[in-house]
C-alpha cells in the first residue's frame, strides 16, 4: 500500500518544479542554517563523514558542495592492475550483465531498449550490442561523483533531456523504461578495451549534471 501510494507521488508531484526549487537552495550560502540541513541530512541518511577530506560540516559554504564532497585519497584505494576496470561510482550496483541484442535488464522482469537509452542513436548502438552493462545506484548518502573505470579518449557528448523520476529500487522495479525516460548525459569513450558510454542519468531532486570538461550540462533549473 505504501509502495503504491509512493509510485503515485511519481506520477502527480511536479518533478521538474521540486527540482527547481531543491537546486535554488541547495546552491544558496545560508551560514547556519546551511549547516543545519547538512547536519540534519547526514543524521537522517547516516553519512560517514570521516571518509570525507572534510568531516566538519560547518566547512560547506552550500549544500551543493557538502553532496559533492570528495572523499579522502586513502578511503577508497584502486587496483592497479591495467587488465582491471576500475568502480567508477561509489554506489551499488543494481544490475550488470550481458546486453542482450538491443535489451538491457532493468529490473526482475523489466528489460528497456538500448537505442532508447542511447537517445534512438542506432550507430551508437551498435558498438554495444551483445555487451556488458553495469547499473551503479547512488543513494542520498553516497559519494555523488562518478570516475572513469579505466584511461580513455571522449569521443562524444550528448545531452538528453527527460523526465526526472527518482531512480531507486522501487521506481528501477515498477516505472518502464526508467533510465531510456529520464533526463541524462551520455559520454562515449574509446578505450583500450574498446568502446565504453558512460551514462549520467538524473532523478527528482537530483537534477543538475556536470562534468570536469563541459561543467553544468543540464539547463538551468
């Protein structure tokens, strides 16, 4: 019944509007009371902030920079081996496994179209047909950047705009489509492995994607 009525919040709340209204305060410097919602954030969510390279709270001028906070070098460390990808987001993985002709898995019983994902791109497509996939889930508490798994050369970069449903397990298990209808940044690379997208894809709230070569993509909210 709570699931239910969660999913119908999906459908009815304005996404775009909440959205708008989450970044315009998330991006504001309001001194005490920034570090109260930060405080209130990490209590509700459990954050760890002794993984950051600054636990104190009161050092975030805005909560936009708290959600982005890097993490301390020796909290993570990589494997070195160059046969080896590398995590490229601090989450969980919800899925990964073969990409079966044109689907992808979604969830149990749910598959969505990889042309759909990669905008209707077909030639894009095509260098990825019958291969691997990994969907990474980044709660509210983790680390929000995401790393290249391996050395790589950008090729291309393409903004999609869509929807913005919360990505969770719940709308991953019930919402079609999920990740091919929301709003989303698609970034191909030629690697040593061969061809790799990484696809950056937004949800309610969560709305604003940047990269360290093209800044904010996503217009403005």
């Amino acid at each position: 019944m709570l699931n239910s009525f969660k999913l119908s919040l999906q459908y009815i709340l304005p996404k775009l509007w909440l959205t708008r209204l989450a970044g315009w305060g998330a991006s504001k410097r309001a001194g005490w009371l920034t570090k109260l919602v930060i405080d209130l954030f990490v209590k509700y969510y459990k954050v760890d902030m002794t993984e950051a390279q600054k636990p104190d709270t009161a050092s975030y001028r805005t909560f936009n920079d708290f959600f982005v906070r890097p993490l301390r070098d020796d909290v993570r460390p990589l494997n070195t081996d160059p046969n080896i990808l590398v995590m490229p987001a601090d989450g969980v993985i919800s899925q990964l496994g073969r990409i079966e002709e044109d689907k992808i898995l979604q969830a149990k019983g749910h598959n969505y179209s990889l042309e759909a994902l990669l905008a209707g791109n077909y030639l894009m497509a095509d260098k990825f047909r019958n291969g691997t996939f990994v969907t990474t889930y980044l709660s509210p508490r983790d680390y929000h950047r995401v790393h290249m798994p391996c050395n790589g050369i950008l090729r291309e970069m393409i903004y999609v705009p869509g929807d913005l449903f919360s990505v969770n397990h719940l709308t991953a298990q019930n919402v079609p489509n999920l990740f091919a209808r929301n709003e989303r940044v698609i970034c191909l690379f030629d690697t040593e492995f061969g061809p790799m997208a990484q696809i950056l894809v937004g949800a309610t709230i969560v709305g604003s994607i940047e990269t360290v070569w093209a800044g904010t993509i996503t217009p403005p909210r």
